[in-house]
C-alpha cells in the first residue's frame, strides 16, 4: 500500500555555503517527508545540487532587520503588529503566504531563530505546525539584541517544538520556562559513510589540521600559538588550516612572525570531499573555540565529527556543544578556552604516540557513528517532526 510522504516547508535564509554545508545535507537526506526548500539565497548551486527537491526562492531582502537607518525603523514599525521585529511583512509576507498556500505542507522546519521568528506569525495564521531549529549564534550572540529577545521570549511559546544542537541550549531553553518535553537535542550530523574510517601508517612528520571559518569564535589564533611551542620541541610536525574569514591575513601574520609560514599551510574554504581528503592526510584535528566578545559560542562542531569520522583524536575546547561531542581522554582532549599550553602539551603527546592516536581516533570514529551519523539524525528529527504535524 502507498503511502504519501508528508510535505515539508524548509525554511534557511541561505542554502549551498561552505560552511553551513550541514544545511544542504539534511535538506536532501529526509525519507519520511518531502521537503519544499523556501529560502532567499542559494549558492554553489552546481556543487550542491538538491536532486530534484522542490526550490521556492523568496526574492526578498534576506535580513531585513540588519538594514541601518531610516529603512530599519521602516521595518521595525511594519513588525509592530506582530510583536515581533523579525517578521515577514507587506509583499514578502503575501508572496510566502501565497507560497505556502500552494505548497500545503503538513509542517515548517526554521533552520536558526531568526528564519523560525520570520515565520511564526505566518504558521500560526496559516495553521501550520512550525518547528524551530536553534544552531549557534541564535542561542548565544543573538541574545545580546534587546530586539531579539523581545522577539524570541514570547514566541518560545508558539514553537510547537524546539529543535536543538546542543545540552547547552537545551537548559538555556529551559531556564527561560520552555517545557523539557518540547526541546529536541538532535545535531546535525555528519554523513559518516562518507567521511570514513581511514588507516594512517606512522611518519616522522605529525600533521595538525583545523578546519573552521576565520573568525573570532573559532580561536585559531590559540591553535597557532600552541603549534609554536610544539615546533619549538619537535620540528617534525606541520600544520594545515582550511577556511577562510575576515581574519586570515591577520592569522597569516602572525604565523610568518612566528617564523612558521613555511610549516603552516593555508588551504582556503574547500568543498566537503577536499575536506575529507585533507583529513585523511592528517594525524590530529584542532579546534580552539571560544566565547567570542560578542557572546557567541559553539552550538555543534560539523568538521569535528568530520575529523573524528575519518579516525582522527581531537583537541579541542570547553566550548557550547563540543563537551558533548568529544569524549576527554577517549575521542580526545578538552582544555580550557585560551588555554593554548595545554593544547601544545596534548599535540605534543599525540605526535609522540602513534599507537595513542590510533585508539582514540577509533574511539571517535565510534562515538561518531552512533551519535552522529547524518542519517541516524535525520531520523530522529523526522520522528519529531512526524509528532509535531500530528499534535
């Protein structure tokens, strides 16, 4: 007997980025459902294709309350109305609506806060069960704007579920007096069929890869300080770092006045099998995260569980949700944010023991595939969504 998947309105500001490649592979790996992609900007279109998935492209200002001047006053008094200054208003509202009312789904998944608040009214107009999925910035450096809390308070009690990354955001959540029953913690997971196991046969030379964007948050500075003092003890190591941001050529500098531009290599942003083939050539994956100035923090670490899939021990931070990812001592080593002494202590240990690095990068591999797998998780957060379009 035949049974019709359920329609699913897939809501994200931008799909196809580099960084958010986590985005495009939930998009495509729904089985339950099927999805109808609503999004306002869709990039490396060729590289991410969404294999016939249904693309509606809302040809509106992405993030209009990021507008300065006059024109964000403007918008501000059109959201008055729905309590809530990161609505959808005038044309774009009537264009989704109109979107919607043609697609019919059965229930609306907001990929990060704001996407979620820009939609609320719209679902509870309209009647759709919406589900918020929270990432990062949007539980952390969000909450510093007076104008997102008085958007999102209130309308943590429309959501008809919250989706989660992190145990973090969970008791943030719940601090805030949402019901334990409501908040999901389902990362979004890494396809780890892809990113497989991969044997390293021991060399002389130990090499270290980060893979993150450039920025503040990621602390990368604190790894290249720790890869100093390791070189300072052993000259048989190198370093690779794939991303790019508004601090690379700060980060660049500062390795050429370390004298180590030669034993660092800056690999730019690299599509996912790049990725992969680059941590299949490394011995340890870090990952120096911190509390940014402005309050961000980690909310999941993709490329971690990427380097922990391919077999390889991670060193990384007491950051947001990398606590729950890497198992200290097992999978890896946590140490303090700033704290990059300790890091080197650690890289220093692991490029001595080839048989060390070899057991926990097996225990990640594991712990990778049972809590992380991509498909596993798209499984459980169609499962919440199944309830959530049934209540």
């Amino acid at each position: 007997m035949h049974t019709r998947k359920m329609k699913l309105a897939f809501v994200c500001h931008s799909i196809g980025h580099l960084s958010e490649v986590w985005m495009w592979r939930q998009s495509t790996g729904f089985q339950k459902f099927k999805p109808h992609v609503f999004t306002w900007e869709y990039v490396n279109s060729e590289q991410f294709s969404l294999n016939g998935t249904q693309l509606n492209i809302i040809p509106f200002r992405a993030r209009p309350e990021q507008m300065r001047g006059r024109a964000r006053w403007i918008y501000r008094l059109k959201c008055v109305p729905y309590m809530n200054f990161y609505a959808s208003v005038g044309a774009e509202r009537q264009f989704i609506r109109k979107l919607l009312s043609e697609t019919k789904p059965d229930v609306m998944l907001c990929q990060f806060g704001h996407a979620a608040l820009r939609l609320i009214s719209i679902a509870e107009q309209m009647k759709i069960p919406i589900a918020a999925h929270f990432h990062g910035l949007d539980l952390s450096s969000s909450l510093n704007s007076r104008w997102y809390m008085w958007s999102l308070l209130p309308a943590l009690k429309k959501f008809n579920v919250i989706i989660v990354v992190g145990s973090h955001q969970k008791k943030w959540l719940i601090e805030q007096g949402v019901p334990k029953s409501k908040v999901h913690i389902i990362p979004c997971g890494v396809p780890t069929d892809v990113f497989e196991y991969k044997t390293r046969d021991p060399s002389t030379i130990t090499q270290f890869i980060c893979v993150s964007r450039l920025t503040e948050g990621k602390g990368v500075e604190y790894s290249i300080r720790a890869f100093n003092e390791v070189f300072e003890k052993n000259q048989n190591v190198r370093m690779v770092i794939i991303g790019n941001g508004p601090l690379k050529s700060n980060l660049k500098s500062l390795s050429e006045n370390l004298g180590l531009e030669k034993h660092i290599t800056f690999a730019g942003a690299l599509f996912p099998d790049q990725v992969r083939n680059y941590l299949c050539e490394s011995d340890v994956f870090l990952q120096h995260s911190i509390t940014g100035s402005d309050g961000w923090e980690e909310g999941f670490g993709v490329s971690i569980t990427e380097a922990a899939a391919t077999g390889l021990p991670v060193i990384a931070t007491r950051c947001g949700g990398i606590s729950d990812q890497v198992i200290d001592g097992t999978t890896g080593y946590l140490v303090e944010q700033r704290d990059f002494h300790a890091m080197a202590k650690f890289m220093l240990k692991l490029a001595a023991e080839p048989a060390l690095r070899k057991e926990m990068g097996l225990a990640g591999r594991e712990n990778a595939v049972a809590n992380f797998d991509t498909k596993k998780q798209i499984s459980k957060l169609e499962a919440v969504l199944m309830e959530c379009s049934t209540n």
